[in-house]
C-alpha cells in the first residue's frame, strides 16, 4: 500500500502541534488530554519517521547504483530494503487506520449459562477457568463481582473485572455464545449432549462521564447467598442497582454494602457506556467492514468439541484441533486469529480510502 506523503505529514504535523501545546499549557485538563494524545501519537509518528528514513536511504541506494565501484553493495543493500519496505508500510497503515477507542481498556467479563441446564453450567464454569488462566498468563488481574454458582457445579452467572493493559482489545472478539458439544458426567448412555454459554466483554473506561440521575435508578439491598455454615451472610450487604430507563440491572454481593454499591455503580456505568458504543456502532453498521462477525451478542460464534478435540471459531472459518490446550487458557491462536482477521478488514477500508 503506497501511503499518501499528505496523510503522513498530517500525522507529523499534529504531533508537532501537540508538543508546542504541551510546553505552554497551563490548564491541568488540557496538559492531561495533550498528554494521552502525545502517548497515542508517538509510536504513530515513531512508524511514520522510520518508513520516511527507509524511503530516503532507497533514493540514495537507488542512485549509487550508477557508480562502477558501488554498484554491487547498493544493489544488494536495495533488494534488502525492498523486501523490508511492505512490512514497513503496513506497520504505518495498521497504524494509521481506525481503532477502537477503547482497545487498550480494562474490561468487565460476564459468562452466562444458556441453554442446557447443568451442563451449561458447567461449561460456563470452564470458559471462565480459561479466560482466567489465560489472564494469568498475560499478568492481568482478575476481581470478582457476583457469581451465582450452578447446583451441579460451574456458575449460572459469573461476573469479573480484568484489570490490565489491552485487555479490551483481546478478548472484544469472544462476545456471543459459545457452545460445547461433549458427553456429561450424568449420561449413563454416553450420548453427546449440546450446551452452551454466553460471553460478553465490556470495556471498563475509568475517564468517561456516564451521568446517572439519583431518580433514575433503585436500589436494593438484600441478603447474600453464600455456600453454606460460616459462609453464610447474616446481613443485608448485596446490593442491587437498577436503572430505570433501560431497564439495567447490577448486582454486587460482597460483605461490605458500601463496597457493594461502589461496584454496583461501576458496573451500571460500565453497562450504560456499552450501550452506547452498541447503538454507534448500529448506526454505522453498513459501512464498518473491520468488524468480525455482526458484534451480536446472540451470535453464536464458536463450537467446542469434546469428542474430536477440536474448537471451531465460526465468524473465520477456523479449526483447531487443540482443544486441551484451549481450555487450559491457551487461547492465543485464536485471538491471533481474530485480530488479523480484523486487521486486515481495517487495511482494506483505508486502501479504498486512498483509492
């Protein structure tokens, strides 16, 4: 992809711009927001100055080529660098094209069982064991919110804040629902059964104002659930949100009400920011190609199957026949997968871009 010199000076220009605003502002808000955008401009521009240094060193290559003596270095010196010089302008592109504006957030993570009673509790259970191992793995924290457990086991509903760089960005793509197809420790006939869970991933944005009206929202207060003897709550700590307009309801169960309602409200804002990025990314719906698969929670997007090993992503056409190794959170060929799958949709909008 031949990047138009225009859009690159763009960029250097901007960034520029924001470094002189830097040295003289004097307003804490605007020295922050200059700040984040300086942090978001460099590598952009760090890319764009070194495909223009590449640039340059090939004219220079190009030209020492017409020396007797310097010809045969040059030559080989330029086939290098074009061979370098894609790798370099997709760097640039990839870049350049438009992101999520939320890619690098933390997120809150829900895993519900769907249909399939016990069983899809139980594999709710297992997905959330796999997006846990593979958090540890990445050095993301994981809080728990709520979870209601399943009576044979796994959970009905479970709800965790993973805290981290990018974690957003990696895990956007496992929203929908997720169906297992194995045979259930309670089958005495050893049939195939077919369950299946939902996901969804919610970028968790600490800088965005949501407002919410004291009006608009009730508040509950009721008695935690727990497993039994010691753990019992013998107060009313739990604490449930709902927001009026929409219909939203959270729920937090921690010993302390008044932590309770601080996670209540986080979450509540979390849901209510979703919301929002659902109904823009609607409105905008014909024309957003870098999308995999419809973003529809409903969607189901991929097929766990227990009895061959293998794990099929629908939205790509992917198998893989690794399946242990998935549930053990080893989920990176897939989101590998989905992010180039991605990237890709979103080089293809800027190259119709620049015609």
């Amino acid at each position: 992809m031949r990047l138009p010199q225009a859009r690159l000076d763009q960029v250097l220009d901007r960034f520029h711009e924001v470094e002189a605003r830097m040295g003289s502002a004097t307003d804490g808000a605007e020295i922050v927001r200059l700040s984040k955008e300086h942090a978001e401009l460099k590598p952009v521009v760090d890319a764009v100055q070194g495909l223009a240094r590449a640039r340059a060193e090939m004219a220079d290559l190009e030209a020492m080529t017409a020396d007797p003596e310097m010809a045969a270095m040059a030559e080989e010196e330029l086939r290098a660098l074009t061979d370098r010089l894609p790798d370099l302008e997709r760097e640039v592109a990839l870049l350049l094209a438009p992101r999520d504006a939320d890619e690098n957030a933390s997120a809150v993570l829900e895993v519900r069982a769907g249909t399939g009673g016990d069983e899809a509790a139980l594999f709710a259970g297992d997905l959330f064991r796999m997006y846990s191992r593979y958090a540890s793995t990445r050095g993301w924290r994981i809080e728990l919110d709520s979870a209601t457990e399943g009576d044979a086991g796994g959970y009905k509903e479970i709800i965790a804040t993973v805290t981290g760089e990018g974690v957003f960005g990696r895990l956007k793509f496992e929203s929908g629902v997720h169906r297992v197809q194995r045979v259930p420790t309670t089958e005495s006939q050893g049939r195939i059964h077919t369950s299946a869970a939902t996901v969804a991933v919610l970028p968790e944005v600490e800088d965005v104002e949501i407002e919410i009206h004291d009006k608009d929202i009730r508040i509950d207060t009721f008695r935690a659930s727990g497993s039994g003897g010691q753990h019992v709550n013998t107060t009313d700590s739990a604490v449930r949100i709902t927001h009026l307009p929409t219909g939203i309801m959270v729920t937090s169960s921690e010993k302390s009400q008044h932590v309770n309602r601080d996670k209540a409200m986080k979450n509540l804002r979390v849901r209510l920011y979703d919301m929002q990025r659902q109904a823009k990314d609607l409105a905008r719906s014909d024309s957003r190609k870098s999308q995999v698969g419809s973003g529809d929670r409903s969607e189901r997007i991929r097929t766990y199957n227990y009895p061959q090993g293998r794990v099929s992503d629908h939205r790509i056409n992917l198998t893989l026949h690794s399946l242990p190794q998935i549930m053990e959170g080893d989920i990176d060929p897939l989101l590998n997968a989905l992010i180039a799958e991605d990237q890709a949709a979103r080089l293809a909008d800027l190259e119709a871009e620049f015609g």
